[in-house]
C-alpha cells in the first residue's frame, strides 16, 4: 500500500524518500479508528491490521502537504480514495471470513457529489455480492448488500440479503422414467436487513420447492419427453 501510494504521487529517488518517511511516522489517526469502526471487526487482531493501514492514509497526506507545500484539494482527495480502499479491503476481509473458504466475493463503489448554491451534496454506495460452495456442491451460500452513506445527513444505510439454497442431488441420470419419479426438492432459506446501520430490521423467510403429480404429468404430455421416449 505504501508503494502504491509513494508510486502514484512521486517519481524517481523521490519515491524512496517517500517510501521512508511515511514508514518512520508514527502518527495515530482518529480516522483511522473510525473507518475501522466502520467495518465493525470483532477480531482484536484484525482491528489492529485495519488501523495501521488506516493510518497510512493520513501520513501520506503529511507527506503530499510537505512536498507541495500548501493543504491542497488533491492531497485531501488521495487520502479520501485511500480511506475508501481501506474501508473496502477490510470490508471485504470480513465478509469473506464468513463466508467461508471456496467463497468468490465482488464489491462495486459508487460515488456520486451534486454541487448547488446550499453547498455540496454527496452520496457514496458500496455495493457487495458473492457466493460459496460446500465440497458436494448441494448447498450454495449467498451473500447480495448495499451500504449507503449520506455524509451531509450524517446517515449510514445498509441493505443486505444473505443465506443459502440447498439444491437436489440427482441419482438417476440415464433413464427418463426414474428420473421423473425421483423425488427432487430445494430449499432456500435466508435473512433480510434494512435500514440505518444503528437501527436495522432483520426478516428472514424460508422457501420449500418439491415437484408435484400435477408437473410430472405435464412431462409425460411433453413432446420432448415422447420424443425421448421413441429414440
């Protein structure tokens, strides 16, 4: 991270002398605890790994004021951005733990700022889905959720939707007249939770999919399952 930062903003010997000064700060930031505060760690650990690469935000905004001289627009949009891959990387670390192994996660950020004569308004979402399979691959872990921030209200939203499908193991691949009798079912089950971050509602629902006599006929009336049947 700091290479990247150093990279980004310097060139030349000028990196390494970046690379150098923010490893030698010690500055303990305030954001950083609030960004991490953010994630909502429960791991004593893992809080410590997000503030210490939460501060690294704020010393290499020390160190684009030193080099330009002035407290300049640019060097506070980098610590923002910086603020933001923290946030997310650890966000991210979170979900994935659990999850679970075999677990394939995305996350999309959206920022979007109007600005008008009563100051300038901006909204950010961050917008998280994934998956993860057990070992026999019958049942899906799922996990979809958006997290709204609304900085000038001083509201954090959230909406998230997570649970897992357990789908049919089917025996008989071969032959039609078994595979149709053979009794499938799925279920899905899962928890909704909406609302601002301190006050969420939790709903959770469960779902029961079976095939019915009522479906088997149809297939057996079906010109595909005719046409199977003849070959």
């Amino acid at each position: 991270m700091i290479k990247k930062i150093c990279k980004s903003s310097y060139h030349g010997h000028e990196v390494q002398r970046c690379e150098e000064h923010l490893n030698n700060l010690e500055t303990i930031s305030r954001d950083a605890e609030e960004i991490c505060q953010r994630v909502a760690l429960d791991n004593e650990e893992d809080r410590k790994k997000c503030q210490k690469t939460a501060e690294i935000c704020e010393k290499a905004l020390k160190v684009c004021e030193t080099h330009h001289g002035i407290r300049s627009d640019r060097c506070q949009n980098k610590r923002e951005a910086c603020q933001t891959r923290v946030h997310n990387i650890h966000s991210l670390r979170k979900k994935l733990q659990k999850m679970g192994n075999n677990s394939q996660l995305n996350r999309l950020n959206i920022k979007a700022a109007v600005k008008g004569r009563s100051g300038k308004l901006s909204v950010q979402t961050s917008i998280s889905f994934g998956q993860t399979a057990e070992e026999n691959g019958s049942v899906v872990k799922y996990f979809a959720g958006a997290e709204i921030e609304i900085p000038h209200k001083s509201a954090d939203y959230e909406v998230s939707v997570e649970g897992k499908v357990v789908h049919p193991r089917i025996s008989n691949h071969w032959n039609t007249k078994q595979l149709l009798e053979e009794e499938l079912k799925m279920e899905v089950e899962g928890k909704i939770k909406c609302g601002r971050k301190d006050n969420l509602k939790e709903t959770s629902f469960k779902c029961i999919m079976e095939k019915s006599e009522e479906q088997k006929e149809s297939i057996r009336k079906s010109p595909e399952y005719i046409k199977c049947s003849e070959h």
